[in-house]
C-alpha cells in the first residue's frame, strides 16, 4: 500500500498508463543509488541501467505528448515552454528534465513516509490512540514522523565561494552533504530529540529549504493524511506483527518489508 499509493498518484497526474507503474516504480528504486553517500560499484551500475530506460520512457513520453497534447502537466508545460523558447528541441530537452525530476522525486520519498508513519504509530499505541481522538492533529503526527525519520538523509550541495559555516572552512566547488536526519534531532533545536512525539508541532528539514523546497510536499502530506484518516477508521485493532526490514542505505530510507496483522 504505501508503494501503491505514491506511484498511482504521480502516475494519474502525469497521466502515465497504469500498465507502465510497476516497471516504473522499479525503477525508481533503482536509480535512487546514484544519490546515496557510498554506493557500491554494482548499486552504481544498477542505478545507471535504470537511469538510461527512466531517460529513454520520458523522452519518448514528452514526444507522445507533442503528437497527441491532452490537458495534463507534461502537455501544458509544452505550451509554457513554446511561448518561452523558440527552439522546440530545447523545449523538449527542458520538459523532459522536469517531467523526470517530478517522477524520480516523488514514489520512493513518499513510500517511506508512509510506512515510517504506520510503523510509528503502531510502534506508540498510546499515541495512536490519542490521536484517534483527536484527529484534528494528524497533520501534526505526519511532521513528527518526517521529523523523527526523515525519508530522505542527505542534501547535497557545492560551494560557490570559499566559505565558512560554524567553524568548518568550505572551499569554493566543494561537494557539501547536509546530514538532515541529524539536523532534525538536534537537541539544540528540539527537546528530547529522540523521543517520537507527536504533539511536538516539529518545523524539520525533511522537504529542505529555500529555492529548492519540495515542489512535491503538499502532496506528500496529502496522501500521508488520506492513508491514516482511512487506517484509523478502517482498521482499528491494526498491529505490527514482525519488526520493519529496511533497505540498506542511507540517503534515501526504505522500509521494504513490515507485517501487520488486523484483530
Ligand atoms: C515525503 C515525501 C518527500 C520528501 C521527503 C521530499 C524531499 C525533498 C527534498 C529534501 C528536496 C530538496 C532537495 C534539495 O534541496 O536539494 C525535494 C525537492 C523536490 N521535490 Fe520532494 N520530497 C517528497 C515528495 C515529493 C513529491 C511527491 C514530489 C512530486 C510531486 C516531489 C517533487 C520535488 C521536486 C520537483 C523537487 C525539486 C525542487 C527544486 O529543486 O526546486 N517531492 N524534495
């Protein structure tokens, strides 16, 4: 469920036939490597294997969208594109980049934000219970699991100027990776960081900062609110069976196996 859900939502805005999500989904997974902090040469050779197919289906989809436009984004962003850029192939390059970043950016990152969720809550049933209660604060428990496990670890950037942050020197075109699952437990910024807590209101780095913030985040939150309103009425005896499994890496976190069971 928390892989379906992500991939049938971009799937359905981006109008990609249902067909094609499973190959799709899969090869999210795969690609993700390219972004870890130390990929093997075989997770590398992985990720580029599924790069190239990814590359090859947004092409060609950008290209289906020019013969046959309809009224969804890749369409739309075509004729944004055709008033901005008079060189059609530029404009195909460009809207071929953002259709393959919105894909990329949004299944894998949202999965783990709702098996995180699930397995949080189950894992605090107190809590759970509170807020079966007292439903007005799942937004608050969905930033408390973005806070607490955040599904995406690591932010990259490269220096434009020599610099300096806190007391560590960066010189200029430097590769600097923000570590975010330590950013949102520090304990300068949040009491008792370790303690999953959600009525703490968390303000996280988990969808980044500044220009680059999450274009994807109220989506995000969308489906993490619409798959918890419908567990909580759904499925009130739902427990964990078998502890999570996850994936292991560590930019991108994945939790590949949780069992529950309904009594
Ligand atoms: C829980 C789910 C998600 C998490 C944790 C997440 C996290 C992030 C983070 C950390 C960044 C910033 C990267 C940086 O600063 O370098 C980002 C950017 C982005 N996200 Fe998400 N994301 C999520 C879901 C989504 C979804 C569902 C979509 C698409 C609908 C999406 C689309 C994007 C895009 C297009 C950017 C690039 C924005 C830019 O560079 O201006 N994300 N996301």
């Amino acid at each position: 469920m928390s892989e379906e859900l992500p991939m049938c939502s971009i799937g359905e805005w981006l109008q990609l036939p249902v067909a094609d999500h499973g190959l799709l989904r899969s090869l999210a997974h795969d690609q993700v490597f390219t972004q870890e902090l130390l990929p093997s040469a075989s997770q590398l050779a992985l990720s580029d294997a599924a790069t190239m197919q990814l590359e090859s289906y947004f092409r060609e989809l950008v290209q289906e969208r020019r013969r046959s436009p309809g009224d969804d984004p890749v369409s739309n962003w075509l004729r944004t594109w055709d008033e901005l850029e008079r060189d059609r192939e530029a404009a195909d390059e460009a809207v071929y980049l953002l259709a393959l970043l919105v894909f990329l950016a949004a299944p894998e990152t949202t999965a783990t934000l709702l098996s995180s969720m699930v397995w949080l809550l189950l894992e605090h049933p107190r809590q759970l219970g509170w807020l079966r209660a007292h439903q007005e604060h799942i937004p608050d428990a969905i930033e408390e699991v973005l806070r607490y496990d955040s599904p995406n670890h690591i932010i990259s950037r490269v220096a434009p100027e020599d610099c300096t942050i806190g007391d560590v020197r960066i010189e200029q075109d430097r590769m600097v990776h923000l570590m975010v699952g330590a950013a949102n437990h520090d304990p300068a910024h949040f009491a008792d960081p370790e303690i999953f807590d959600i009525r703490r209101k968390a303000s996280h780095l988990s969808f980044s900062g500044g220009i680059h913030y999450c274009l994807g985040a109220p989506l995000a939150r969308l489906e993490a609110s619409t798959l918890l309103t419908a567990l909580l009425r759904r499925m009130p005896g739902l427990r964990v069976s078998a502890p999570p499994v996850y994936a292991p890496r560590v930019g991108f976190r994945r939790i590949t196996e949780l069992q529950v069971v309904e009594s």
